[in-house]
C-alpha cells in the first residue's frame, strides 16, 4: 500500500487517466474528515435563543444525516481505494 | 427465584459464555485457523472497546442533563475514522513495522527509545485509567443494585462485594486470556474476540431498548420526534466551547486512550481491515447513540422526579414491566463495562511491565539480561502481576471514592489527561523536528495542568487541594487560581483545563523541540516514524522490519567501523536483491552478521547482542549502545597500540638495514684500502728495489744502468697511471665531472679509440672489422669519454682475447631512440661466475693478465651512467661481448 503519490522520488508530471483519477480519490479521502467537522460545527452557529432557534428534533435529524452521509462517503472512498494495493504503478510514457 | 438471583445466574452464563468463546478462539488461532477470527468485521467490532458503560448508560443521563452533548463524544472517534487514509493507516504502519506494543512504546520509541517518556506516559495512562475502571465497576453494582431494589434491597456490604468478585473474575480472565501466548507481538486472539461478542451484545441492547422506547412507548418515529420537541429539551441549547471542545477532546481520546490503541494498532492483523473499519465504525457509533435521545425523553417523562437518569436505559423497560428487556440492558452495560476493564488492564500491564517493572528488575539483577528465557518469563510474571495490580486499584479507588458524582464525571477528566500524549504523538508522526526533550517538556507541562486544574479538583474541593488554593491561588496569587488561570474566569472547568493544557503542552512540545538536538537513535526513528511508507514496502509481513536492520547498522557500525559495516550491508542486500541499501535481517545475514561481529567482541557477546536487537526484549538498544562503544573504545586502542607496534618494529629493521649497510660498506672500505695499497705497494717495490741497486752497485755497465733506469721509469709511469685512473674514478663517482658537449659523429670518436689503442701495440695484431657505412651517425654528447670508453673496450680486447688471430667486431646498430654499439672478440670470454664482477672496482678476470689496476670498466660504466646511456656485459654464442647504449635523444637534438 505505498503512497508513491507522496513520495518525492517519483516526479512524473503527466499520469494515466486511470492513476490521476485515483489520486483524486485519496486527495478526497483526505478532505472528508475536514468536511464532516465543518457540517458538525454548523450548529455552532445556530441561534442558541430567541426567534428562529432550531427544534431539538432538527437538529437530531441534521447531525444523523450528516453522519449517515459521511459513511457512506467513507464507505465508497474505501471501496474506490481498494483498488490501489494491487494495481501497477506508472507505465513509463 | 427472585430477580437478583436470576440475574446472578445469568450472569454467570454469560460470563461463562464469554470465557468459551475466548478459549475457542485461542484454540482455533493455535490451529492456524486465523481467517475469519482475524476479518475486518472483528477488527471493526473490536473498536468498540472505546463505548464503555459509562456510555451505555451515561449517554442517556448525559443526554437528560446536558442535552445534545453526549454526542460530541462519538462525533470525535467517527472523524478520526474517517481520517484513516492519512492518520490511521500511518499510525497502524508505524505500530507494525516498529512492533509498538502500547502508546507509550509509541512514544518512547519514536523520541530514541527513551525508557523516561515510557515511564512518564504509563504513569499518566495509569492514573488516568484508574478512575476508569472504578467507573465501570460501579455501573455494574449501580445495575446490579437496581435489580435488587425490586427484590429486596442491595446493602452497601453486597456492592462492595459484587464490585470485589466482579474485579477478581475481570482479573482472572485477563490473566488467563490476556497474558496466554508467550510470543512477542501482543495480540490476543481470545480477547478479541470476546470483546467483538460483547460489541454486539450491546449495540443489539441498546438498540432493543431503543426500537421498544420509540415504537413500543412512543408510538413510532413521527411521536418520538414530537414528544422530543415537546419535552424539555425543545430547543437547541448547547454550550458552544463544549460543543467544539468535548469533539476535539474525544476524538484525541480516541488516538490515545491504552485500550483503543491496543485493539486499534497492537491488536490489527491486517492493514486493509482499516478499510472496512473506517465506515463501519462510524456506522456502528452512530447507531449506538441513534437512540439516546428518544430514551432520555421518556426516562423524563415516566420516571418519578430524582431518579438517577443515567440508569434510564435499565429502569424504563422494568419500569414498564418488560423484565426480558431488562436483562438484555443489564448484560449490555455488563458488556461494555468488562470489556474495557480487560482491555484496559492488557493495555496497562504491557506498559507497566515494559516500562516500569521490568526496567528495574533488570536494574536490581546483578549479571544483567543475558539469558532470553528467564527475561520472558519474568516478562510474563510482571504482566500478570501488573493486570492484577491494575484491576485492583481499580477496585481500590471505587472503595475508596464511593461512587457518587465525583465518579459520573471522571470520564472526561481522564479524556483530558490521556490527550495530553496527543501533540508528542502526532508531532512524532508527521514532523521530523520533534525531539525527546521536546515531549517531555510538553507532557510534563500539560500533565502538570490537567492534574492542578482538573485532576486534583475533581476529587472536590478541599479533599487534596485545600479551599485556600482554590480560593485564592497557588502561592495566593490569584492568577493561580485553579478554575481561572492567568485570570481568564468564568469558562467551563473542563474547557479551560483543556484549552490551558493543550496550549502549553503543544507550545512547550513545539519551542523545546525547535532549540534542542536530538540524538542520532532519534533521528533515526524521526526518519523511520515520518516516512513510514518509503520505509515499509511489505507491510504484511510482521518479521520483515528495517528499523531493525537500522539498529544492527548503528550497532554494527560502532563495532566494526562505519565504512566496514555498511560494505558489509551493502554486500548483503545486493545478495538479497534488496533495492535499499539495507538487508531484511534474514537468518543468513543475522548469521553473516554475527560472526562479523564475533570477530571483533567475541561470539557469545555478538549472540547476545544481536539477539538482543532482532528478539526486540527488554535490553534497550541504548543499553547495547553503550556496550558497542565501550567495545569500539577498546578496539580503538588496541588498534592504536597495534600501530605503534608497528611504527616500532618497523624502525628496528630500518635500523637494521642501516647497520647492515655500514658493515658492507666498512667490509668494501678494508678492501678497497687493502686492494689500493697493494697496488701502489707492487710498482713503489721495485721502483726502490731498482733505485738502491742503481744508488749501491759502484761498477755498473752503461745498458744495466739504462735499463734499470728505464724500469723505473716504467714502474712510475704505470704508478702516475693508476693514480690518474683513481682520480678519474672518483670524480665521475662523485658527478662532479664536466662533461664537454659537442657535436660529432660516432665514427669520428671510434676512428681515436681504435688508434689510442694501438699506441703501444706490441703483442699479436689485433684485426678490428668495422662497418663504417654505419657510423655516420651524428652526436650530441661528450666525445672525449665516449672515446675513453671504447679505448678501454679495445684495450681490454687486446689484452684479454685469447685466440691465434684475435679479432674485434666493432657493429652499430640504430634504433628509434638509442644507439647500440657492440665489442665482440672471438676470445672465449668471460667465465659466467666472473661476469657479475667485471664492472666492480678492482675486479679482474685473471691476475696472471694483470695489465691495469682494474678500474677500467667500473670507469667506463660511470661514465656512461653519465652520459645518460650504459655498458653490459652480453654473453654470446661465443667470446666476449660488450654492448655499448648510447641514448638517440641527445643525437637528433643536434640534428
């Protein structure tokens, strides 16, 4: 499961469509966890009294979907990167 | 049967279940048959150590009491889950190619195998453990108690025993399952196991009660939501820093609690299992807490005022008569709460035995660790001892503290002080810069912070902190103040002691590192830790790791020189068909290795300290460092004492030489004398003996007087000659000849010397053939003593040849860059045992042809060294040869 995406010995500069796709996908692996604290931290921001204040049952409903999203974000992630232990590196153009 | 009796029996089942289902799976792991023991599904429930009972049954009275809260605790794990791609899968690389066995060895090892930062997180995880597992005891005599109370009451004296007999059999079974195999890595197949069955036990309580509560009580999803809104939750109320921090602070829990990280990385087979755990995990968090909320609201609304929220999920379903539901509730929370005790002792008595015990049995014990079996099995002792200790003062505190609030709350508080290991840790993952000192200087800081501003007040006020302190500050200076330091008031108790200990951990953590230098064993490691993926090409297989063969490298370096020991690295792994520069430590090359070694501190030392290094034991590496540089001092000196030895004995036949050389050179001196005055002495005599016959003989006819006169004459002429050829001798010896260049041809000076010669021609004739076409050749050079030269040749010739027609050939031959000229006679030459002394002072062939002194040809080849050419002897078909080289060079610069 090396990383060769990070690993500063292996410039090359153009890549498969197939390898750039891939490296997407881990760059999204690696944003996902950013998302999901930025959805969770909305309700900071809510307003704690007065008009316009969030029902409990919103919230509930908010903070469980954005989880549910969040797996099955994770879950297709992990399935796309599966992939990537066993497929063959670069072919040298 | 009453209840409690019931609840015994099942209970005992249970447990009884539980211990079958872990000798089961130990049985099938000795088998090998490791396959669906060691999935992702068990990996995945094996995370769910991290819900315990304080959150099986305290999210719901958290949720009653603080709201939406409670769920910032699971929000924290489900992001680090979902940051395995980068943080996880990082921290599992790391734990199995370095073998880390707790956090602390995490630490330890990556800040250069300090044993100080090992001890110094034990001690923290220690103390912020066992509180925890007092927590979990009470929760199990808590639910007990609310059995009993249907029946008939559960006196004070019965909780401390069920709490004692609960501990002991957590105890036992630890003992049992948790310290079963003898071998290094520290994975306990039973134990997971067990704790996969317990996950599911209760996650299908928990959602049991909640599917009854929702559907059964509430009547269906829409009234539960309702009934949310209505009730006194209403609207959305959280404390915002809460919110924010008990997510961060949960999430660094998580990474550093002992038990998550002993089933997260020590207990992880397999890297890929990351991958199906990094969504079910969260999936498993989030259906765990779905139910919370709806089970708070109707706790509120059909419990009697005062009763104990955080029991909602047992008193509801008895509350409503369903005894069944109850059960499966109690055994639960019983789940939750024994699972954590017994990965939580693993996970400290690892650490304690590793870095506390053994640490200093190995101190205590005289001749040191130099036999492996005895240091496992005493590996073995301190660990079982270690659990026992643990889970007991686990015990302990719950005695001693009494259960109450200040137990409810003790949670978070120990969230807090094991997250303070979160910067070193992560700071050791991904920044190189991050020393030992670094860690130190930050845990110490945080630690000091939590336990002044959250530990010790958890305890209450005045119970060790006196109300003085609280009151006006350590010292009574009032920015001491343990609930507001630096005179920042009036935030939450945990958010401040958070904030504050975080701060000055990271900031000490990031200052101290930036000035400090670290070790070269750190920099070793700092490299290993942050480019664990470049290091690590074959995760899968557990003995293949570099850090070890980088531990050989630096030891082997020591010993036997750093250019030798990588040569001999290098040499292996080209061998291997490695691609780096280090070998895998392979039998073989431990083998090679060893007896490298051997050759330099003897075999049983080399044993001893390989085995040391690759068998991963107690002996730290640094331990064997100092070995190695002891070893390399003394190599260094004999190798120093070796050279002068040398220097020595290489003087000494300096000095012999020397000596030897005088005495030839005396030995030639005596000769020369004795030759030269035998030579001066032959003439002298009869030029005397002629003299006193001429000075006393009166009557003496004219021709006697002529001719005695005439051979006085004779003598000293021949006299004046020898003396000439000696002066001659010496001065062309000494280089202080000068030589008289011109421009000539080769005939030109032989044409003299065959005429010099025959001057005095008196014997037989001496027939010289010459081929003159040949001789036109011009030189540069000193024609006088090239003539004296070929004169003594011709001399010699006549002198020595000894056939009825003596003959001399005179032939020139030219080549590329010199000029050949060759004397042959037609004599029968020179005796080849005589040949090597011809050209000696004073050598002669015979001495009944005794003409000269003998000094003619060590002349001849003086004066040719100096003209930059040479005279040999060459032995021929037949008579005697002489062959004349005369460098060309010095011919075509006078072209």
């Amino acid at each position: 499961m090396s990383d060769r995406a990070d690993r500063p010995g292996a410039p090359t500069v153009f890549h498969e469509r197939r390898t750039y796709r891939r490296r997407r996908v881990m760059d999204a692996a690696r944003v996902a966890p950013i998302l999901a604290l930025i959805l969770w931290t909305i309700p900071l921001i809510w307003p704690q009294s007065g008009e316009g204040t969030v029902s409990s049952a919103t919230a509930l409903i908010y903070i469980f979907l954005v989880w549910a999203g969040i797996i099955l974000l994770t879950g297709a992630l992990s399935h796309l990167l599966a992939d990537e232990v066993d497929e063959p590196p670069d072919p040298e153009p | 049967m009453s209840t409690l009796n019931l609840l015994v029996a099942v209970c005992t089942a249970y447990v009884c279940f539980l211990f079958l289902v872990a000798f089961v799976a130990d049985r099938l792991a000795m088998q090998g048959k490791k396959a669906w023991l060691r999935s992702p599904l068990i990996y995945t429930l094996s995370l769910s150590i991290y819900c315990t009972a304080w959150t099986f049954y305290g999210a719901v009275g958290s949720a009653a009491r603080n709201g939406f809260e409670y769920l910032t605790i699971y929000l924290g794990p489900t992001i680090v889950m979902v940051s395995w791609w980068w943080l996880l899968r990082k921290l599992i690389r790391i734990g199995r190619t370095q073998k880390i066995t707790s956090i602390a060895d995490l630490i330890s090892s990556r800040y250069g195998k300090s044993s100080l930062l090992a001890a110094g997180v034990t001690i923290l995880a220690v103390i912020g453990t066992t509180p925890y597992i007092a927590l979990q005891l009470q929760s199990v005599t808590l639910s007990f108690s609310v059995f009993a109370a249907q029946s008939d009451g559960l006196a004070g004296q019965d909780q401390a025993r069920v709490a004692l007999w609960l501990s002991l059999g957590l105890a036992l079974f630890t003992v049992l399952f948790g310290t079963r195999n003898l071998d290094a890595k520290e994975r306990h197949d039973g134990v997971v196991m067990a704790i996969a069955v317990e996950a599911v036990v209760k996650l299908v309580a928990l959602l049991s009660v909640g599917i009854f509560v929702v559907w059964g009580v509430s009547g269906g999803l829409t009234d539960a939501l309702n009934q949310i809104d209505a009730s006194e939750f209403g609207e959305w109320h959280t404390d915002r820093s809460r919110w924010a921090g008990l997510i961060f602070l949960s999430a660094a829990a998580f990474l550093c609690l002992p038990r998550t990280f002993q089933v997260l990385v020590v207990e992880n087979d397999d890297e890929s299992h990351l991958r199906t755990a990094s969504w079910a995990f969260p999936l498993y968090l989030c259906l765990i807490s779905l139910f919370v909320v709806p089970i708070a609201v109707v706790g509120l609304d059909i419990m009697p005022e005062g009763s104990n929220p955080d029991l909602f999920v047992l008193t509801v379903p008895l509350a409503l008569g369903e005894d069944g539901l109850a059960m499966l509730s109690f055994l639960g929370g019983f789940s939750s709460a024994t699972s954590m005790v017994i990965v939580a002792a693993i996970a400290l008595s690892t650490m304690v035995s590793n870095h506390i015990v053994m640490p200093i049995w190995l101190q205590l014990r005289p001749s040191g660790a130099s036999v492996s079996g005895d240091v496992r099995a005493a590996v073995l002792t301190a660990r079982r001892i270690s659990i026992v200790g643990v889970v007991m003062l686990g015990y302990l505190y719950f005695r001693l503290s009494s259960g109450g609030e200040a137990l409810a709350s003790i949670g978070l508080v120990a969230f807090c002080g094991l997250a303070q290991v979160l910067p070193a840790m992560l700071g050791g993952m991904f920044w190189r810069g991050a020393t030992r000192m670094g860690a130190f200087a930050g845990l110490t800081a945080g630690f000091a912070i939590w336990l002044y501003t959250l530990y010790l007040p958890s305890f209450g006020v005045g119970t060790i902190l006196p109300v003085s302190i609280v009151e006006n500050g350590l010292f009574g200076m009032a920015w001491l103040k343990p609930d507001a330091l630096f005179g920042i008031s009036g935030m939450d108790q945990l958010m401040h002691a958070l904030l504050w200990s975080m701060l000055l951990n990271v900031v000490a953590f990031v200052g101290v590192s930036l000035v400090t230098f670290p070790s070269p064993l750190e920099r070793l490691q700092a490299a290993q830790f942050v480019n664990i993926f470049e290091h690590s090409t074959n995760a899968r297989s557990w003995s293949g790791g570099t850090a070890q063969t980088e531990d050989l490298m630096v030891m082997a370096q020591r010993i036997l020189g750093a250019g030798e020991a990588q040569a001999l690295f290098l040499r292996h792994a080209r061998r291997q068909g490695a691609r780096g520069n280090l070998p895998a430590p392979t039998p073989d090359f431990l083998e090679a290795l060893e007896r490298e070694l051997g050759s330099s501190v003897g075999a049983a030392t080399a044993h001893a300290m390989v085995g040391q290094i690759t068998g991963g034991m107690a002996i730290s590496v640094e331990d064997l460092m100092a070995v190695a540089d002891e070893t390399a001092q003394m190599l260094e000196y004999s190798a120093r004492l070796k050279e002068q030895s040398e220097e020595l004995s290489r003087t000494a036949l300096e000095l012999r030489n020397a000596n030897q050389k005088l005495t030839r050179l005396s030995i030639q001196k005596d000769a020369f004398l004795s030759q030269i005055s035998h030579e001066l002495r032959t003439p002298m005599t009869s030029i005397r003996a002629f003299s006193e016959i001429l000075r006393d003989t009166d009557q003496m006819s004219p021709d006697e007087q002529s001719r005695y006169a005439s051979i006085i004459h004779d003598e000293a002429q021949r006299l004046t000659r020898l003396l000439d050829d000696l002066l001659d001798l010496s001065v062309v010896e000494n280089g202080q000849v000068n030589l008289n260049l011109r421009d000539g041809t080769l005939r030109d000076a032989l044409d003299r010397a065959v005429s010099a010669a025959a001057i005095g021609d008196d014997g037989v004739q001496l027939m010289i053939e010459r081929d003159t076409s040949r001789e036109d050749i011009v030189l540069h050079t000193d024609l006088d003593r090239l003539s004296q030269v070929f004169i003594n040749l011709i001399a010699n010739a006549r002198k020595y040849c000894d056939s009825k027609t003596p003959r001399l050939v005179i032939r020139v031959m030219k080549e590329t860059d010199r000029v050949v000229i060759d004397f042959q006679d037609n004599g029968s030459g020179i005796a080849p045992d005589a040949v090597d002394m011809i050209f000696e002072k004073f050598a002669r062939v015979s001495d009944q042809k005794a003409g000269g002194a003998g000094l003619g040809l060590a002349i001849c080849r003086q004066v040719m060294t100096r003209l930059g050419g040479s005279v040999d002897y060459i032995p021929a078909l037949r008579g005697a040869n002489f062959r004349v080289v005369l460098p060309y060079r010095t011919a075509m610069a006078a072209q």
